[in-house]
C-alpha cells in the first residue's frame, strides 16, 4: 500500500519537474527575444522586432495551462519576470510603432500575463523612453521627446495609485521611486537640449542677418 502510494507521488512530482523545466527554458527564450526585439526597436527596425514579439507571444501561450494545472509553477517567480519582460517589449512597441494620434497600449487581458507582472512591466517602460529620447536628442529632434515625457508622466502618475505592500506588488513602489527620478532626469536633458537648439537657431538667424 505504501509503495504504491509513494509510487504514485513520484510521478505526479517527476511530471511537476519536467513542466518545471521545461517552463524555465521557455522563460528565459521570452527574456532572450523581448531583449533583442527591444535593441530591434531603438534601432527603429520594427519588421525584426515585431517578428520576435510574435514568436515570444507564442512561447507565453504555452504556459498559460499552468495557471489552472500548477499554480505553484506558475506564481513561482521566474515566469512573471518572463511575463515583465514582454509586457515591457509589447508597450514600447505600441509607443513606438504608433503611427495614429490615439495610442493604444495593449493591458494585461490582451497580453495574458497577470496583473501584479503588467504593472511592473509598465515600471520599465521609462528606461527605454528615456533611452529613446536621448537617441532623438542626439539625432538634434528634442522636440519630439516633449510626447515620450509627457506618457512618462502618465505611467508615473498610475504606478503612484498603486501603493499596496510589496508582499502584494512584488517591488512595484521602488519602480516607482526609480520611474520617477528617471523623469525628473530626462525632463533636464530635454530641456537643456531644446534650448541649447533655440541657441544655435538664434545664432544662424543674428549671422544670417549680418551678412
């Protein structure tokens, strides 16, 4: 009677470990392609990003049945960093592929991660519009950051209805800590930028008119 007992144990956890394993290699593939799909972005190379977006979406959804037959697996840890990660990617995307006036940044039902991963995911995403700012300030277009700050607000000012303890939120508050000095960061680098360029415009005009 025991052994068949501790028989059957064994392989319902040897069956646990497998979709275990197997669970952490498909996590670290969703890291893999939204880091490159996100380098793809800053490269303005949307066609390679959105390529590995798509396949990333459909490593997710092969682990979507853990929710129901292991929950342990799934809250676990190491797949909502994984779920991060995309949400991450996938709104960046949206931001930056937006071709339209109103933006349509996709939420955690459409993307099929949990609440508490879509919310951190979205703490992220400042790094890489600051990022992408600095790229237009080097291009000599601050002009065009003005939009990208302007939903950096916006994200920061989400993130702060969010104040729940970390056991809840997984570190959220600190996101917002971090999302809030990168603002006030860029917000003086743009600044600095734009007038730097009404400078050099108002030079070109003085020696266009003296000459």
């Amino acid at each position: 009677m025991i052994g068949e007992i501790s028989s059957r144990i064994k392989d319902k956890l040897e069956e646990k470990d497998k979709v275990r394993e197997n669970t952490i290699i498909i996590s670290r593939n969703i890291v893999r392609n939204c880091r490159s799909a996100m380098y793809n972005l800053h490269r303005n190379k949307m066609d390679e990003a959105k390529s590995l977006i798509m396949d990333t979406s459909e490593m997710l959804e092969k682990t979507h049945f853990l929710r129901n037959d292991h929950p342990d697996i799934y809250y676990s840890g190491f797949l909502e960093h994984a779920q991060q990660e995309f949400t991450e990617c996938m709104i960046v995307y949206s931001i930056l592929s937006n071709k339209k006036e109103n933006l349509l940044i996709p939420g955690p039902d459409e993307l099929c991660v949990s609440e508490i991963a879509y919310l951190n995911g979205l703490g992220d995403v400042s790094g890489e519009l600051r990022r992408h700012i600095l790229d237009l300030i080097r291009a000599g277009t601050p002009e065009k950051g003005e939009v990208h700050l302007q939903l950096m607000e916006k994200i920061a000012n989400c993130l702060m209805m969010f104040d729940y303890p970390d056991a809840m939120t997984h570190g959220l508050r600190h996101k917002t800590d971090i999302t809030r000095s990168i603002i006030e960061k860029t917000r003086g680098d743009l600044t600095n930028a734009m007038r730097q360029q009404k400078l050099e415009k108002a030079m070109k005009d003085f020696e266009k008119m003296i000459n």
